[in-house]
C-alpha cells in the first residue's frame, strides 16, 4: 500500500514523521506521511494508490 497526497498525488514518505503525535492542521488529527509539496498531512488528505 502506498499512501499518497489527495492534492497532487506525490507519494507520501512515511516512518519517523508519520507516528502517534498530533501536528496536522493545528488540530488533534494524527499524521500520515509528508508530502514533498505540502508537508506533513493527516489522514484525510492521504489516500491508498
């Protein structure tokens, strides 16, 4: 499974950044990965390729 970035569609890196802790859109919504163009995102702005 590749998560990958709803906006532009770049793989997003996962592993060290995409633990428990909670820093996606100043709310408590759990990090998915790190998108090279936007940064870290929550799980609602990943999707399964």
């Amino acid at each position: 499974m590749t998560l990958r970035c709803r906006r532009c569609g770049e793989p997003l890196v996962t592993g060290l950044i995409a633990t428990q802790r909670r820093h996606c859109c100043l709310n408590d919504t759990p990090i998915a990965g790190a998108c090279p163009n936007h940064g870290p995102v929550g799980s609602h702005d990943a999707v399964d390729n």
